[in-house]
C-alpha cells in the first residue's frame, strides 16, 4: 500500500515537473534576450529609432558632475508602488561628501479611486497627505525644497519638468498622461492653498536608488528595482544620448526596460500564464518584460499556474478553494513565504489553509516547486536585462575589467529568500570581465530624491547670482 502510494506521489511530481519544464530558460535563451535587450537599448538612445523602440532610454538631466550642492533640510515624496510616502530628509556636507538622515516620515496607502479616476483625484490626495505630514510636524510655515520620485515613465526637459509617457503598475488616472508631471503637483498644491513647497527635482526611483548609494560607492553608476514593476537606469555616455544635446561627461538613463518586449522580442518566451495576466491587466500589450518579474504580477502567474495543476488533478485532490480561483488572491509575498519554508513544510501548509485548502504533504511540495520555477525564471529574466546594461558599459569604456556596483531596490529583490542569489550568479555568469558589487539601498527613494534635489538648490542659486 505504501510503495504504491509513494509511487504515485513520484508519478504526479513527474508530471508536474514536466508542465513546469517550461519555465526553464537555457544560457542560450538568456543570452538571446540580453542581445535582444542591447539592440532595443541602442534604439531608443538614437534619434531615428527613438519613437519606434519598445525600451524607451529617457534621459534624467541627472549628470556626471554635480556643481557641489546646498545642505539642510528636504521633503521627499516617493509615488509608484501601492503606498504613498512622504519623509522628511536632512543634507549636510562632511569631509567624505554628503550625507543624509531620514528624520520624520509617513506612510499613506493610496485608495483604488485615486489611482485610478482623475489626475486631479490622484494629485488632489497627494497634496493632502503633505499637508497632514506638515500638519502633524508643525512645518506648515515653512517653504522647503522638495523632492519628488515619482516612479513611472517620463520624458524629461529638465531636472523638474517631464511629461508622464503612460502610466504602469495598475495607476490609470485620467488626464495624466501626455501632462508636464511637476505641473500636476504644483498646480495640486494651489489648489490646497495651505502650504507652500519648492518642486526642485523630479526622478525615477532607479535614479534615486543609484544616487543614494553613490554616496557610499562611488563606483555606483546603475540602479535597479524589483519591486512592484522592474527598471533600471545606469550612466551613460552624453555623445550617446543623442535626445540631449553636448557630448561631455555622462548623463543617467531610465531605461524603462519594463517595457522590453512591447515588439515581440519575449514572445517565444511567453507562457499561456503570462498571456493571461497580460491580458487581465489594465495596460495588455505593455510592460511584458515587467510582467514576468515584478512583484505586481509574479503571484498572479503562479496561481495560474497551481488552478492548471488542479485541473490536471494533479493538486488538491483536482479541487480548488474559491479564494484560489479569485484573481489577485495569491500575492507575491506568499511566494517568498513559501520558499522560506524551512523545510518541515509548516509554513506552506499554514498559507494553503488560510486558501480554504486541505494541503497534504505532497500538495505542499508542489506548490514549493511552482514558486520556485516562477521566481527564479523571473531571477534569470532580469538578470539578462542587467547584463545588457553592464556589458554595454563595459564596451563603451573599454576597460580591461570593469568594475562596478549596482543599487538595488525593491521588495522581490529584498524579502524573497534567494531571489537575490540567484540573480547575482547569472548576472556574473553573463558578463565575463565585469567585476560586479550589489549594493542593497536603504531609503534610497527619499534620500536619493533630497541628495538630487539639493544639488538642484545650488545650480539653481548658481543660475540666478
Ligand atoms: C515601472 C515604472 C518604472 C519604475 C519601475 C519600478 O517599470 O514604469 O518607472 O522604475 O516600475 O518601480
């Protein structure tokens, strides 16, 4: 009876296996999608192929060589994920250069209304959590220089001007897009009338993260999320980036490369799942490569992936619960969970219940290896993206070997058990030459945001003595 039910078992985790043999990506496939990833980064960096190109490279205003910067106290806000933030930041200038300390801040979870009604809803709410967190720390009175990171695509004039290009990560508030960003919160703050701020600088949060751990390494000249959605942005050559004019030094670029594969490049890649969730999303067509990686989404698959197992009847006796079947339910940080099971199973056994699902020990293991096969083609995926950009860098400064650090950021990145593990061998196993340190940032949305911003105080000073 036994052996014939521990024959059965290693009959269904066959099986099972073998659906999931599509996730698997070889080095070749990998290498093919970070070539793929290079030429769409050239085209969207060129004038005559900027507009066609699905990776949009905006160029930041954020240069190679600061003018020095102000010092004292900056509001930093950060928009992009599901909450809202507001922080108050202190700059001060020391013999090593400048350093921050976060003093105050607060923490706003952004309604579903305003992410997705009016503009004028979204920044209307915006303006008043500053007003609260002025409120609450008895700042009203005074007009300090703020700081935005306002994490979605944006074409930018300057430092503090940009038009957002499309809204992604399930914003969708109308009269946004196609509109002058900082124009938006400015105009939000009138309308208010209780306080006054100083937009000075607007940035992606790759950016932000880049330059906060800058002022530990100065070796930090990429930046990259994965978080909600995934981006990164890195120093490039100014003579590349041809949508900037002058050929000095080097500038930061947004990559945008969420939106890699918006052309076809992933699509024989793509997976039923993944069709899917594009499908039910709010921007279908879009943000593919994203779709695959960030935190918004990874969950999504994987539930579809457990209800294919459960049709198959090769889960949960072939029933699922009716939390199991409502789309959204199975969050990403569940499958962090589930990887960090220690092994006794417990803690999976605890989530599939809290599903309204009677897991056995072998339902347990199963949806281990689902999260597993999801989170690490997610891993390997980014990881391709990343090595585009470090081997691009390493070409165009033909040095022997590069040395680098990247800032990172982001819940995946952060919280999930070996994420990051994963994603740094493969990243070095694609970039022979490079000599790569990961740089984990802490804060960096809001302390990257004061640092740019007090550099943007004294150029503005410069300008107007
Ligand atoms: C999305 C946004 C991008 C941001 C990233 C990480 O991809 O379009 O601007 O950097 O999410 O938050």
């Amino acid at each position: 009876m036994l052996d014939h039910r521990a024959r059965m078992d290693s009959s269904k985790k066959e099986k099972v296996e073998q659906i999931l043999s599509e996730f698997q990506l070889r080095e070749g496939d990998l290498k093919k999608v970070m070539r793929r990833m290079q030429k769409e980064m050239d085209r969207g960096l060129k004038l005559e192929t900027h507009q066609e190109a699905s990776v949009k490279m905006l160029p930041t205003y954020v240069r190679s060589t600061p003018e020095g910067s102000e010092v004292g106290d900056f509001l930093s806000l950060d928009l992009g994920g599901t909450n809202f933030r507001v922080m108050l930041v202190k700059v001060g200038e020391g013999e090593e250069g400048q350093w921050t300390v976060k003093t105050k801040h607060q923490m706003y979870s952004i309604p579903e209304d305003a992410m997705t009604g009016t503009a004028e809803m979204l920044f209307d709410y915006i303006s008043e959590c500053i007003s609260d967190f002025l409120d609450k720390h008895q700042m009203k009175h005074k007009k300090l220089p703020l700081g935005f990171t306002f994490s979605f695509p944006v074409r930018h004039e300057d430092i503090d001007k940009g038009i957002l290009l499309n809204w992604t990560k399930g914003f969708k508030a109308s009269g946004a897009e196609g509109n002058n960003v900082v124009g938006l919160l400015r105009d939000a703050i009138k309308r208010r009338g209780d306080f006054e701020m100083d937009v000075v600088a607007m940035v992606n949060d790759t950016v932000a993260t880049m330059i906060s751990c800058y002022y530990e390494d100065h070796r930090c000249e990429v930046g990259m999320i994965v978080g909600t959605g995934c981006n990164a942005c890195y120093m490039e050559e100014m003579q590349n980036v041809e949508l900037v004019e002058g050929n000095e030094g080097r500038m930061c670029v947004n990559t945008e490369w969420g939106a890699f594969g918006a052309s076809g490049e992933l699509d024989e890649f793509l997976l039923e799942y993944d069709r899917v969730v594009d499908e039910m999303s709010l921007n279908p067509g879009q943000q593919l490569y994203e779709k695959i990686i960030g935190g918004k989404y990874m969950g999504e698959i994987a539930r579809l992936v457990l209800l294919k197992l459960v049709n198959e009847n090769l889960l949960f006796n072939g029933e699922a619960s009716e939390k199991l079947k409502t789309k959204g339910s199975f969050e990403t940080r569940f499958i962090s969970q589930v990887e960090s099971d220690p092994g006794d199973r417990k803690q999976i056994y605890n989530i599939l219940t809290s599903f309204g699902l009677l897991p056995s020990a072998i339902d347990c293991d199963i949806v281990r290896m689902v999260c597993e096969r999801v989170s690490t083609r997610a891993a390997q995926m980014c990881s391709a993206g990343l090595a585009g950009v470090i081997n691009r860098m390493r070409d165009s400064r033909s040095e022997e070997i590069l040395k680098i650090t990247v800032g990172v950021d982001g819940s995946v990145y952060k919280l999930h058990p070996s994420f990051k593990d994963r994603f740094h061998a493969t990243v070095r196993q694609l970039t022979p030459g490079c000599d790569i340190t990961f740089l984990q940032s802490e804060e960096g949305s809001g302390r990257g945001a004061a640092l740019i911003s007090a550099v943007a105080c004294k150029m503005a000073c410069m300008i107007s003595q």
